[in-house]
C-alpha cells in the first residue's frame, strides 16, 4: 500500500524544482522502465500490478490499480511506474555529429527528437538552458526508452558550440536547400524554437543555412513541427 509521503513525492516530481531537489524522474509503463532498468540509470523504487521485472525485490512494491491511479499522470494509467535517480555526472560532449536544440519547450517535441536520435545513431543531443527539461515526466514517456541511449546534455550554445570546432548547420526558412546541399559527416545540427525558429544569438555561430523546400502550392501552410524537420534533416544528413 502506497504511504501519504509516497504519493506526495511522486506527485511532487512533475515539477522541475522538486526533480532537482530530491535528484528522481519518474518513468512509467513496462517498456520504458524495463529499457531504463537495463541502461546506466539507478532504480530508486518500482510500483507494478505484476511481478514480472528483475530487480531487487526491496525496491519493488506491488500495487493494485486503484492504487497506481494516484500517482500516475497519464489519461490511461500503464501498469508500472518507477523512479530513477537523476546522473549528477556533469557529461562532455565527445560525439562528431550531435544535434542541438535551441529553445525547444515543448515535452512531446523533445522526446520525439530524443527517440530520432536514437534511430539515426546520434549518441549526444546537446540542448540549450531553457529547452525543456529531458526528465519531464511527459519527455520520458514520449521518449518511449530512447532516453537510456542518447546522452542530453544542457549548456550555453553560443558559448560551447564553436569551440567544437565542427561545422554549424542552422535551420532557416530562407536556407540553402537541403537535398541540393553538400553536407559534412562531422558537424552540428542545429533546430530552433517551436514558434521563432533559432535565435540571433545562435544565429551569429552557425556556419551554414540549410532549409527543408515546401514543394505544394499553398504558400501560407504551417511550418513543419520541430520533430517533423529534425526526422528530415536527420535522414538527409545519414544517408550521404
């Protein structure tokens, strides 16, 4: 049975403030812990209607359904929910082809690009201060486990990306087209704000302008989701 202090500290946990303090994330359903649960993450506790994760037994709590109801914050409660130990390691980038992500806020936006970047092999996402936290419950849960093999890493960009010493790719509306574009192996990608693109700031370090063409007719259409470009560009950038 789940304690009143339990609950209050899972519950507490949606809020970036009391995932610093108390140094958890929550995860839930059986895929996305049983993928952190094999990574590098430390399980602190585990709630499931089912006994069927190895761990250690004292940190597996057994719950009926009624009970998981109260600390989930999906719509349709998963049957398992756990919580991970944040890494305090401050990581490094090492990686030669890493994408970069400048003020992107929006949870389900960045756990998709966290998920692309693992499909397309890039190891290290690299994030500005205010993009979204990565261990946002809804990040997470939209990362679907990819958060156990991509790295985020959150820093300055205009301060740490040019002493990589890679080359800039900044997506822009008025860029060079992308599939008549000669493109590096090694380099960063960079995407912007969900509703102002990349900022001056970053803007004065990229290198290159690339742009994704529109090719129908209707000139005035929504730009593409910010995840929608990063699965584009990452193809492109694969494939050559």
């Amino acid at each position: 049975m789940l304690s009143k202090g339990q609950i209050k500290l899972i519950n507490s946990l949606s809020q970036k403030k009391y995932r610093q303090k108390n140094g958890l994330f929550v995860a839930e359903g059986i895929k996305v812990v049983k993928e952190l649960l094999n990574s590098n993450f430390e399980l602190e506790c585990l709630f499931s209607e089912t006994d069927i994760f190895f761990t250690q037994n004292n940190k597996m709590q057994l719950l009926e359904a009624n009970e998981l109801k109260k600390i989930t914050k999906l719509s349709t409660p998963q049957t398992a929910l756990a919580l991970f130990k944040i890494p305090q390691k401050k990581p490094r980038i090492i990686e030669n082809f890493i994408v970069a992500l400048d003020g992107v806020r929006d949870p389900g936006n960045l756990g998709t690009i966290i998920r692309l970047c693992d499909w397309f092999g890039v190891k290290q996402l690299v994030c500005s201060l205010d993009t979204v936290d990565c261990y946002n419950e809804k990040v997470i849960q939209a990362t679907m486990g990819s958060i156990a093999r991509v790295e985020v890493i959150y820093t300055d960009l205009a301060e740490e990306l040019p002493r990589l010493n890679l080359p800039i790719y900044g997506t822009f509306m008025e860029g060079e087209n992308v599939y008549n574009s000669s493109l590096d192996r090694e380099g960063i990608l960079v995407l912007g704000n969900e509703a102002n693109g990349i900022s001056s700031e970053i803007e004065k370090i990229t290198n290159r302008k690339i742009a994704i063409p529109q090719f129908g007719a209707v000139k005035n259409t929504e730009s593409l989701n910010v995840a929608m470009a990063t699965s584009i560009l990452l193809s492109e950038f694969k494939r050559r």
